[in-house]
C-alpha cells in the first residue's frame, strides 16, 4: 500500500510541473492553458477518485483479510482448546470408569473372600463338631465297654470264692483294671474314687466268703457277696449316662453299702470256733 502512494505522489508532482510549464507558454500543442488546466483537473478528478476507491478498497480488503485470518486463528486455537478440552475430559471420563470399575472389582473380590471366609468358617465349625461329637462318642463307647467289662468282672466274682484265691485274684485284677480305664476316660469326674475302690471290696468279701466255706459264717458271708456285687452291679451300670447329680448319688449310695458289707470279725471267730 505505501508503493502505490508513492507512485501517486510521483504522479501527481509531474502533473503540477507540466501545468506550470503550459501556463508559462500559455500553450501547450494547440491547446492553451485554461484548456490544459480543465483538462489535467478533470484527468487529476478521475485519478483521484479512482486512487482512493482503489486506496479504500485495497484498505477495506486488507482489513477483511486480516480479520479472517484473525477469526481463522481464533477459530483454530479455540477448536484446539475444545479438543484438549475434549481429549481431557475423554481421558478423565475413561479414567474414572477404570477407577470405578477396579473399585467394583475389589468390592466384589472382597465379598467373595468374605463369602469364602465364612463358608470355610462354617465348615470349620461343622467338622470341629463333627469331631468333637465323634470324639465323645468313642470315648462314651469306651467308657460303656470299661464300665461292661467291670460289672462283669464283679458280678463273677460272686462264684469265684468258690474256685479259691487265684480266681478271685485274676478277677480282681480285672475289675481294677477296667476300673481304672473308667477313670482315664471319665477323667476328672467327681466320685471315680469310690468305684475304683469295689474291686478290691468285692475281691475281700469273696476271698472271705472262700476262707469261712463250709463253717457257720459261710451263708452270711455269701449273702454278703452277693448283695453287694449285685447292688454294685445295678448302681455302677447307670454311671455313664447318669447326670452329676445322678452319679453323686450313685457315689453316696455306693459309699454307704461299702462301709456296710465291710466283713464281719464275728465270722472268723465263728469259724475258729467250728474247726476246734
């Protein structure tokens, strides 16, 4: 834009000499110079006014150009800004459902190592009781066994006085000793004491029994016997399935007997006397 001013300047300062010079001759070719004047005014009108159109024109374009190419520029940097924007938003939109989804997953990892927990848990305690039932089982199947062999051991010992020392001996041994297999399994158990002290009580009142036979005390000391093994027999076979307050009352009971088949001196005296 600043060239074509310059021209323009060029122009019209030649057009202001020639004009001097045609009013200096007076006349220029067969013109003079009133007609030289009108003529370069009215060529000098057009010129300038085609030079400004031109002028605004140009200006106005440049004006225009310059505005699109700074609405381009806009346009573009703001449809950038959009796309990050979008691009941003895309990724955070994409990273909140990988959160929420690792969220969703370590929730449902959790219930399902909850859920497992508990059914092991359960299992857990179903076989503890399980074992625990089985366990008290096999040891109430021992003791009915123990318990078995010991009234049998004592209510045999009723016909042992008759077969001497030695069977009263081996039937003693194992009264005692199904008596004290009692104890290992019932362990603890409030009145095993007394139980474990009959074998022995009924081996002496056998054994007696044996010394006094065929002597005025061989009755009574054989009726003893037996009333005591067989009150033994009927009051130990209810200790294992009997309750505490049961089995204190087996153990009084038991006790009280005890002390009242203990053998009589009188019978010895008794059978001294016959073998004078």
């Amino acid at each position: 834009m600043e060239d074509d001013l310059f021209v323009w300047t060029l122009i019209w300062e030649s057009l202001l000499d020639s004009f001097a010079a045609a009013r200096v001759a007076d006349e220029i070719l067969w013109m003079n110079g009133a007609t030289w004047a009108q003529l370069w005014s009215g060529i000098f009108g057009a010129v300038a006014g085609a030079g400004g159109a031109a002028w605004v024109a140009t200006f106005v374009l440049g004006r225009t150009v310059r505005e699109q190419n700074r609405l381009a520029a806009d346009n573009e940097r703001v449809q950038r800004e959009l796309a990050s924007t979008a691009a941003k938003a895309q990724a955070e939109l994409a990273s909140n459902q990988l959160t929420e989804q690792r969220e969703a997953l370590e929730r449902q990892l959790v219930e399902q190592r909850a859920g497992l927990d508990r059914q092991l848990a359960e299992q857990k305690a179903g076989l503890e009781l399980q074992l625990a039932e089985q366990r008290e089982e096999a040891k109430k199947a021992r003791q009915i066994s123990a318990v078995a062999d010991l009234l049998a051991a004592a209510s045999e010992l009723r016909p042992a006085h008759f077969s001497g020392p030695k069977a009263i001996l081996d039937l003693q041994h194992r009264a005692t000793s199904a008596a004290l297999r009692l104890h290992v399994e019932d362990f603890g158990a409030i009145g095993l004491t007394e139980i474990i002290l009959w074998p022995a009580h009924l081996a002496d009142l056998a054994r007696d029994a044996h010394h006094v036979s065929g002597t005025k005390a061989e009755k009574i000391a054989f009726d003893t016997l037996n009333a005591a093994s067989s009150y033994f027999v009927t009051w130990a076979g209810v200790w294992v399935n009997a309750s505490p307050e049961m089995r204190q009352e087996v153990v009084n009971n038991l006790s009280s007997k005890r002390k009242e088949t203990e053998p009589k001196k009188e019978w010895f005296a008794e059978m001294w006397a016959d073998h004078e």
